[in-house]
C-alpha cells in the first residue's frame, strides 16, 4: 500500500506532473507580469514579489481546475476509467476538496501580502471556477453541446491570467494597460490549443465514454480545429508583441512554428497512428511555452 506521502506524488505524476506544466504555468504567469510591465514602460525586470505571487496563485489556479474536474467526472470516472487515481482509491474526493481550499488560502494570504487590491480581481477568479466546476448549472445541455462546453470553460485561462498581470498594474496604482487585450486574446486561444490537443486520440487509442475531439468531430475537422486555434494565437500573440516592439521575431517563431505542426498534422491525418495522435498534446505545450516567451520574456531581455 502506498504512504500518504507517495499516494500526493503519484497522483501529481498522473493528474498533475509539475515537473512538465510546473515551468509552462511559471512562464505563462511570469509573461504576464513582465508584459504588462512593458506596456507601461517600466524599466527593468518586474519586482521579484509580483512574480512570486502571480507564479504561485496560478499554480494552485491550475491545481484547482484539475481538482474541479475529479469532482464532476466522478461518475464517468467510476464508470468509465476506474484507472484514475480517485475511482481507484487513492486520493479521495473530500482530500482533494481540502488541497483546494488550502490553495485558496495561499492565494489569499499571497494577494494580501503583495496589495490588497488584488484581492477583488482573487475572488472574480474564485467565483468562475466554482461555477465552471458547477457546470454553469445547466450540465446536461452543456455536455450535448461540447463546443459551447469548450469555449466557457476555456475563459477561466484569460481571467487566471489577468490576474497574474494585475500583480504589475494594479499593485502599481495604474489602469488596466492598452494592449494587454491581446496577450489576454492570445492566453484564450493557447487554452484551447491546449484543450483540443490533449484530447486528438488514433483510433485505437479512442475509450468508450470518453469524449475525445477525434470521436465528436471526426479527426479531420479536430485537426483543423486545433490549428485554426493555433493560428488564432498566432495571430494575437503578433499583435500583442507590436504593442511592445517585439513582432518580428514572434511572427518568425509563429509562422516556423505553424509550417511545423501543418505538417505533423497532414501526416496523422494521412496514417493516424497512436504514434502520430501523440505528438498533438506535448506540441501543444510547447507552443505556449514558446508563445509567452515571445511575449513576455524575449520583450524584456531586448531592453535590458
């Protein structure tokens, strides 16, 4: 039998590896800080404090959601994938209940100690996720119409991330900055970048009662869905970097990169073995980590 200490790493490893999304989390909340600080003409790297808080919170954020997920898929869970660490025994739902809440209490005494301020921006976060983890009450209508479960799930993203932005403007007594639209427009599109890549499976590797985007839309359309999504993100992340002197080398980065997952794309489309189908979620994450490197961290060394 496991120890209390190996069933929380076991369960990380398989719900939530920090070793993989832990630096994509810290990348993408430290992107936000250091760009809103550029908008606003800061010199220098962002306050080391900032950066702390907006990491942290939106680690526990991101824990939070995949905790939220073992809650409403209990009983597909059961049903259908009795492998997971819930239905197989072990962690338990009122455990994970306390990890969240926990959580929550460190992003408040973080929002705290940096401004009270963020503390209104903290509860907004707080409020979306509940009623996302809820369903927005209206479950079975949603689970008939996954495209509109997607896209109001996938706003939890921007609103995390606005948050973590605030930790340089609003901490600094300045208004919400021009231009931060579209790297909040850009966060948007990389969730569901994200999202549809995790869930593009081969044929064989498709489980019964388990709503893949390749079993609900077919691989084709799920593949163009996923770079049209791509492309979208492209598209903002370039406008975001001209509002800090930086579109060039983003748009390099975005059309190299697109050249690369069309034809990763055109190849599984063509042989769509589990091979091919498992490049989709860590090309994914690498997007977005190249993506708000782009934004926020190549931005802030050109002006060092």
């Amino acid at each position: 039998m496991a120890t209390a200490g190996n069933r929380w790493w076991i369960y990380q490893h398989e719900r939530f590896p920090l070793l993989t999304q832990g630096p994509i989390i810290a990348v993408f909340a430290f992107s936000a800080v250091s760009f809103s600080g550029l908008l606003r003409h800061r010199a220098g790297p962002p306050p080391a404090g900032g950066v702390i808080v907006a990491v942290l919170t939106a680690i526990v954020c991101f824990l939070q959601l995949r905790i939220a997920d073992e809650f409403k898929d209990a009983e597909d869970d059961a049903r259908y994938r009795p492998y997971r660490p819930v239905p197989r025994g072990l962690v338990r739902l009122q455990e994970l209940a306390a990890v969240a809440i926990g959580g929550a209490l460190l992003q408040l005494l973080l929002a705290v100690w940096l401004d009270r301020t963020l503390v209104g921006l903290l509860i907004l976060v707080w409020l979306y996720l509940g009623t996302m983890s809820k369903e927005f009450f209206v479950r079975d209508w949603l689970r008939a119409h996954p495209f509109t479960y997607m896209w109001t799930h996938m706003l939890i993203v921007p609103l995390i991330d606005l948050y973590t932005s605030a930790c340089d403007w609003l901490v600094a007594g300045a208004a919400l900055p021009r231009g931060l639209i579209w790297f909040l427009a850009a966060t948007y599109c990389n969730g569901i970048v994200v999202e549809i890549g995790r869930k593009i499976r081969a044929p064989e590797r498709e489980e019964h009662g388990v709503q893949t985007y390749t079993a609900l839309w077919g691989r084709r359309t799920a593949v163009l869905a996923w770079v049209g999504a791509l492309t979208a993100t492209g598209v903002f992340a370039v406008i975001a970097s001209s509002r800090v002197g930086f579109a060039p080398p983003t748009a390099a980065l975005v059309i190299t990169s697109l050249v690369g997952v069309a034809l990763a794309s055109v190849r599984f489309l063509k042989n769509p073995s589990a091979a091919r189908a498992a490049v989709f979620e860590p090309v994914s994450g690498l997007w977005t980590l190249l993506i708000y490197v782009s934004l926020g961290v190549g931005p802030l060394l050109g002006r060092l």
